[in-house]
C-alpha cells in the first residue's frame, strides 16, 4: 500500500503554492465586484457598423457621462458600465449613439442595480457560507461520532473558497473578470461538492476503524485514500467533462460562472484527499501531543 | 423477490410516465409504409398527435399542468425589475397589506400590457419591503415601468342625477371622496349568516363625506373605481354616519379577500421607486439556451462514453440509469414546474455529475468486493450495502446547501434572489433524483440485466 500520509507536508505545500499568490492578490488588489455588489449600470448593444470602444467613450464623455468601462463582448457589440442610471439617461445614450452612427443600436441586455442592493447580497453571502459551514460541521460531526471530522472538513472547505476567491482576485486583475452573484453561487456549490467529496473519504475511515480498531490511525488514512482516490477521481472527471463542454461551447454569460465551478471542482477534489485527510492526522498527532505531556 | 418484481415494475411506470410528459406538446408524424398500394392504405400516417396537458381534480385542490418548460427571464428574454416600497406614511401593522395590495395592483396594470405570465413577488427584508417583478419578453419597458411606478388612485363615484340606472361608466360622476378618506378595508364576516364580507373604514373626514353621499344614495349603486376601472358598485341601503361600511354580496371568502386587496390598494396608497432593473434580450437569451443545450449534450455524452469505457457492461447500465435520470428530472421540472434559468441548467449538470458519483461509489465497492472473492450476486448486494453510507451523508450535505441557498421560509437574511435559488432548487431536486435512480434504478437494472448474464455464461 501506498503509505500516501508520509507526504503530508508536500499536500499542505502544493495548496500553499496555489494559494499564497491568490490571497496575495487577494489582500493587494481585491476582486472586482460587478454592478450586483456596487450598484451601477450596465448596458450591452449591438451596432449596425463598426465601431471602437474609443469611439464610444468619446460619445459619452462629450455629453458629461461618466463611463466605467467600456468592453468588446462580440462582434459589434460593446459591454458599457455606468454609475445607477435613471431610465430618461439611458434613453439619451441610445439615442446620443443612434446619432452619432446613423443607426439605432440593438439593445441586448440593460441592468440598473441600486447601490443599497448589493450590500445586502455580500452580507446575505457571507451569512449563507458560515450558516452552511455551521449546519454541515454538525452533521459531519455528528455522523462520524466526532468534532475533528467536522472540523477538517470544514478547514477543506475553506481551502476551496480561498483557492476560488484568490484566482478570480487574479483573474480580475489581469482580465478584468468580475465578481458576481452567480461566482457567488458558484462559491457556495463547491463548499458543498467538496464536503461531499471529504465526506466519501472519511467513511472509509470510519469504516475501517471499526473493523480494524487495532490499525494506527495513519494507516487507516493511508488505506482510505488507496480505496477511494480512483472513484475520487473518476467522480470529480465526469464533472469536468460537463463544465468543460459548458465552458468551451456554453453561452457568453456563463462563461465565467462555469470557470468558478471548474477552478473549485478541482481544488474540491484535490482537498478532499490531500488535505482533509492529512488534516486528521495532524489533529490526532496534536491531541495525542497534549495527552502525553499531560502524562508528565 | 416479490419487492424486486415490483421495482422493476416501480420503474418501467415511472419511465413511461415522464416519457409522456417529456415529449413535446404538438408531434408531427409523417410515415408511409404502403409503398403506394391502396390496400395498404390504413398504413399511411400523416397526422399532428397532441399530447394533453394534466388535469387533476382531488377534491378542492385542482391539479392542472400544460407540461411546458417554463423559461427565466435570462432564457427567454425580458425585464427583471425589484422596486422599493416607501412606507414611511403607512402604520406599521397595515405595512403588509398595503404591500399586498401594491402587489396585486401592479399585477393588473401588466395585465393591460397583455403580458403572459408575470411574475410578482414580495419580499422584506429588514423593515423594508420590496416588489420583485419579472415580465417575459416585453419590448417597450419604460412605459410599462412608468405605469407601474404609479401610485394607485381609488375613487367613489356615483350615478349622475339624470341616469336612473348605469348603463356605461360615463354614467358614474366623481363623488370627491378617495383612497386618501378611506383608511383601510378588511375581510369580515356578517355575525348572522356566517357569510364573509368587506368592511370599510373612512378617516374623520371621509365619515362625513361618505355620510353625504350615502345619504343622497339610498337605494342606487355607489360604484367604486381603481385607476378608473370599476371594481365593485355595491347598492346603498341606508345612510351610513358612523365611517364603518360593509358591502356584502354572495362572496366566497377568496372574493371578499380580492376586493378587500383592491381597496386597500387605493386606501393603503404605497409610492414605489425603483432600485433595480435587469432586461435580456430575446436573442441573448436563446443563444445562451442553445448553446447551453448544446455542451450539456456533449458534456452528457462524454460521461456516457468515459463510464462505459471504465467500468464496461457495468458502465452501460449506469448510463441506462442516466438516461432515465434525465427523464424524470425533466418530467419533474415540467410538474412542479420549474422555472429554468442559466444558473438553474448550471444546477442540473452539476447533478448529474452527483447522479453519476453514486454508481461509481457502488460499482467501485462492487469491483472491491469482487476483488476479495465474492461471487458476482454477493458483491453487487454488498456493494449497494456499504456504499450507501457514504452516499447518504455526501448528499445530505449537498441538500443542506440547497437549503440554505433555496431558502424556502424567505428568511430576510438570507438571499431571495430568483437566480439563487433557480440553482438551489434544480440541484436540490437533481441530488434527491440522484439517490433514487442511483439507488433503486441502477439496482433493479443490474438485478434484472447482470444477473441474467451470469446464468447465462
């Protein structure tokens, strides 16, 4: 048998090298909250003619409005973001731009969010993640018998969502990919994907401790990673298959929302086994640590 | 055995079933298998099969589907809008009624659009109340944004003195007194007859005016008018001083509770402002909706290909088992019904891949078993045994998610939002699918197919 638990340290170190760029990124630059968390306007049309964002920009400066950004989203077609727009001014952005190209933009998608809305969405997430953190802590701990369980499970689960939120920290910096509330459910389905996944390895655990209560723990986790890493794997594949086809051939909308979901399937599944696991031995090592010396 | 049979029989029934309620509404079919003798005829088809809805009628409750996938917003285009309630002049115990009335007045003004299916919510969150509306596919939004942001006039109206009966609703004369006199109106039941009906309650002011009217009134209708529609023309019997009316009639109580909402709409006036607005284009949407299609075909493809390769006959029943997963899902989604937006088909692919994990925990314990010595029949029966633990306690956590995410008591601190929870739910539905076909579907095939293999070798 593969004794997988000698590696430990190189698990925690290749997590380590994802995330510390990530949450470096993280703490210097942020991510780019889209107009769901800071309110705004967000305006896509399809022009009858070629035409270039700085074309577009100049348009919009030139009557006093103060443009965000404006982004290539197809062919002729311009993603726009403005401050919350009442209604009258996206009129005269449309007509302003009917003029200035001779021909009426098609209007693809409009979205005015009001600033009050997106600071509940943030506060209402962060609610959701540490009520779900808390209901699957106590389930798994109830369960498997014991609170270490629950815990490393949890301690995985928080490895998914920093790997999650540094990358698109990253990808937001350099590509100009936004935060949302789809990235934000996207967030909260691998935290259950991965406790799902934790969870299939620790029943092997728990499994084998009962039918070999003599076994040191480290080989019981050793034995456990062996049995499960191929359905692991084979699981977490069929997965990535759909996402991939989802992400190369699915809509421009989902776009980034399916790469949520694909960055944090793998991170699920590589913390499932190389981190939720190790976790319990670190644990069990550190607890029997603190009986020892209370032996002296 | 007897239990096993009936599974078989559990599941070919449900297939049937969801197959019906799967196909398309409207089928053309066009074959000719009479090679042009005319003795043959009767084997020429060319004719339109429509497929029924359902229509159930258990009692009170009547169960009626037309078996159409509904489509969100961002699927079928159209306009998201969340306006915010100022209820700042309203007392706090009236605050919900008056939101509802807002509601079901806003509801009606898009009906004048000739709009298909609104949707309209309400929503609180903290102490402030919020309208959620979304409108499928409509072109001129400002207009209709304009005449929802209106606040509801109601008006009293009586028969001009010349007209001895209405015969048109110029007949009806502004009286003066309004929504504003009116402080609240409510569903009561007349102490006699047990019957429900609907009370007024006028301000001082209003007392004295009603007082007025009634009194000049007595045996003509009093027509009362809601953004000068008609809603009700109730007949004055007696003057009436006190600013406590009633008008009863022959209500079921579902009536009384309508005409009460619609005169609280003009008692409880609520002026709502926008905060936000979301509108898709119907060609942004069915591009998504195609394209979507599309790689969640491939993507099931893929699955299919890769679990037949692995596990091989094993493999192919578990895609058998996908099949009818994918079946009843769908069946299940045009039942409830589901309203399917992108993040909602984002939920479904991602239950597949938790329908698939599920035979792949049990063929996996099956090959460990195999491996150990134990006859084929044995290892798939302990395989099935040992890999439902894990099963159970992954997916419980996965529904725990959902739960929250769905958050079906609309928990104000919790997200509301459609989007959220169109992912919650068509997971939620997706795991809980997945336990059934991984469980009793993929076992009853394997039983009824697998085994049969082995007696013959």
């Amino acid at each position: 048998m593969i004794r997988w638990m000698r590696f430990s340290w190189l698990y925690f170190l290749l997590s380590a090298i994802v995330i510390v760029p990530g949450l470096v990124s993280l703490l210097m630059f942020g991510l780019r909250p889209s107009i769901d968390f800071t309110g705004g306007s967000l305006l896509e049309y399809r022009f009858g003619q070629e035409i270039t964002s700085n074309q577009i920009n100049d348009f919009l400066k030139e009557k006093g409005f103060d443009v965000y950004s404006i982004q290539n989203s197809g062919d002729k077609t311009y993603l726009l973001r403005l401050p919350a727009l009442e209604k009258e001014k996206v009129v005269e952005i449309k007509n302003l731009l009917t003029e200035k190209t001779g021909s009426e933009p098609q209007e693809i998608r409009f979205e005015v969010v009001g600033p009050t809305l997106g600071r509940e969405l943030l506060i209402k997430t962060i609610v959701a993640i540490i009520l779900g953190a808390l209901f699957i802590l106590s389930y798994v701990a109830w369960r498997f018998k014991n609170a270490k369980f629950g815990v490393c499970a949890i301690l995985a689960m928080f490895h998914d969502s920093l790997v999650m939120l540094g990358s698109f920290s990253l990808l937001g910096h350099f590509f100009g990919v936004e935060v949302d509330t789809l990235f934000v459910t996207a967030l909260l389905t691998i935290l259950s994907f991965s406790v799902h996944d934790t969870v299939v390895v620790y029943d092997r655990v728990r499994e084998s401790q009962k039918v070999f209560p003599k076994t040191p723990f480290e080989a019981l986790l050793d034995k456990a990673v062996t049995e499960t890493l191929s359905r692991s794997l084979n699981n977490s594949l069929t997965i990535i298959f759909m996402l991939l086809a989802l992400l190369l051939l699915g809509g421009v909308t989902v776009k980034w929302f399916v790469a949520a979901l694909l960055i944090g399937t793998v991170s699920g599944t590589y913390s499932s086994t190389f981190n939720a696991v190790p976790l319990l031995l670190v644990w069990d090592k550190l607890s029997q640590k603190r009986k020892n010396r209370r032996k002296i | 055995m007897k239990q096993r049979r009936f599974l078989l029989w559990l599941v070919l029934g449900l297939i049937l079933i969801s197959v019906y309620v799967d196909v398309p509404s409207k089928i053309h079919l066009k074959f000719d298998f009479s090679f042009g003798k005319p003795q043959l005829s009767w084997l020429k088809v060319d004719q339109e099969i429509n497929r029924p809805g359902f229509t159930w009628n258990l009692g009170k409750y009547r169960f009626q589907r037309d078996l159409e996938i509904k489509k969100g917003i961002d699927l079928a285009g159209g306009t998201h809008l969340v306006f915010q309630a100022e209820m700042g002049a309203i007392p706090e115990a009236d605050r919900p009624s008056a939101v509802e009335a807002a509601r079901d007045n806003i509801e009606k003004r898009i009906n004048l659009f000739g709009v298909a299916e609104p949707l309209i919510q309400t929503s609180k969150n903290g102490d402030q109340y919020r309208l959620i509306v979304e409108i499928p596919g409509l072109k001129d939004i400002n207009e209709a944004i304009d005449l929802i942001g209106q606040t509801a006039q109601l008006e009293f109206k009586e028969l001009a003195p010349e007209a001895s009966q209405a015969s048109s609703l110029a007949d009806f004369l502004p009286t003066g007194l309004t929504g504003k006199d009116l402080a609240k109106s409510e569903v009561k039941f007349d102490p006699n007859t047990g019957q429900p009906v609907v009370g007024l309650k006028f301000s001082a002011d209003g007392s004295q005016k009603f007082a007025e009217i009634t009194g000049r009134n007595v045996n003509k209708p009093v027509a009362i008018f809601l953004d000068e529609f008609p809603v009700t023309a109730p007949r004055v019997q007696e003057k009436i001083t006190t600013g406590d009316a009633i008008i009863s009639g022959e209500f079921t109580l579902d009536e009384a509770k309508k005409l009460s909402i619609q005169l609280n709409a003009g008692a409880l006036p609520v002026p709502i402002k926008i905060i936000e607005q979301k509108n898709v284009g119907a060609t942004l949407g069915e591009e998504s909706i195609q394209k979507s299609t599309q790689a969640g075909l491939i993507g099931l493809l893929m699955v299919v290909i890769f679990m037949a390769a692995y596990y091989g006959r094993l493999g192919l029943l578990a895609d058998a088992a996908l099949v009818v997963y994918g079946l009843l899902t769908l069946a299940l989604y045009k039942l409830i019904p589901v309203t399917l937006t992108l993040p909602g088909i984002a939920g479904f692919i991602l239950s597949i891949g938790m329908a698939v994990d599920a035979n792949i925990l049990i063929f996996e314990r099956m090959k460990e078993e195999m491996r150990v010595g134990k006859s084929r029949i044995a290892a798939m029966e302990l395989g099935f045994g040992r890999a439902w633990d894990s099963i159970r306690d992954a997916n419980v956590c996965t529904l725990i998610t959902c739960f929250i995410l769905f958050n079906p008591f609309s928990w104000s601190f919790l997200n509301t939002s459609g989007m959220v929870r169109g992912f919650a739910l068509t997971l939620g539905l997706g795991v809980a699918l997945s336990l059934f076909t991984g469980i009793v579907v993929t076992r009853t095939l394997i039983r009824t197919f697998y085994r049969k293999e082995k007696i013959k070798s």
